[in-house]
C-alpha cells in the first residue's frame, strides 16, 4: 500500500521535469529499485497505471531495474549475494557484512516526447 503515495510523487516529478521541458508526452520512465529498498515494482506499475490517466504520464512504460542486495566481505573486500543462511564470502570464507547495494530506490530516467 505504500507504493501509492511514491507512485504519486513519480509522476509529479516525471510531470514537472516535461513541462519544464515543453514536453506533450511522457514515453518512458525507467526506476531502479534494490530488493531491500522496501517498495514492489509490480504495485508501483498497477498504481502507476490507474493514477496517470489524464496525465503526460498516461500510457507511458515504467522500467524497473532490479538491483540484487550485496554484501561486503570484511577480510577481503569482496562484493558478493548472500547465500542462504550464510554470511561467509565465497571468495576467502571470510564475514560478510551488510552494504547499501539493494536499498536503491530512485527515478534514473525519463523520456519524452516534444
């Protein structure tokens, strides 16, 4: 249910950067949304879909970039996904610890048409 009110702020954001622009149509906006940013894509495109009618939003495709949560190995340094019930890194066996990959949440593109 959350993802309505962020919805809402996309396409007054998405809106106000076309008008800027002198745009008549907005075609695209592309998020990137991390696994652990706490938002669901597919809510965010069923809301996204019923709120800009009537809108330069309306009609426009929504792409969501999908970022994997990573974590850091402590020893070496290492990026890596958490395996199941493990914090090891795969590389030295080493403790992973938690990192911001994942928690993205932002608006990386929008495309328009003038």
């Amino acid at each position: 249910m959350h993802e309505f009110p962020i919805t809402e702020q996309i396409i007054k954001l998405a809106e106000k950067h076309a008008t800027e622009l002198c745009a008549s149509q907005i075609k695209s906006i592309k998020l990137v949304v991390g696994d652990y940013s706490g938002f669901v894509g597919d809510s965010i495109q069923m809301y996204f879909d019923v709120i800009s009618k009537g809108t330069l939003c309306e009609g426009a495709a929504i792409e969501i970039e999908h970022v994997t949560p990573k974590m850091k190995c402590t020893s070496c340094g290492e990026l890596f996904e958490r395996e199941f019930l493990s914090f090891s890194c795969p590389k030295c066996g080493g403790d992973g610890e938690p990192t911001e990959i994942g928690k993205e949440f932002y608006i990386e593109s929008i495309e328009i048409e003038r």
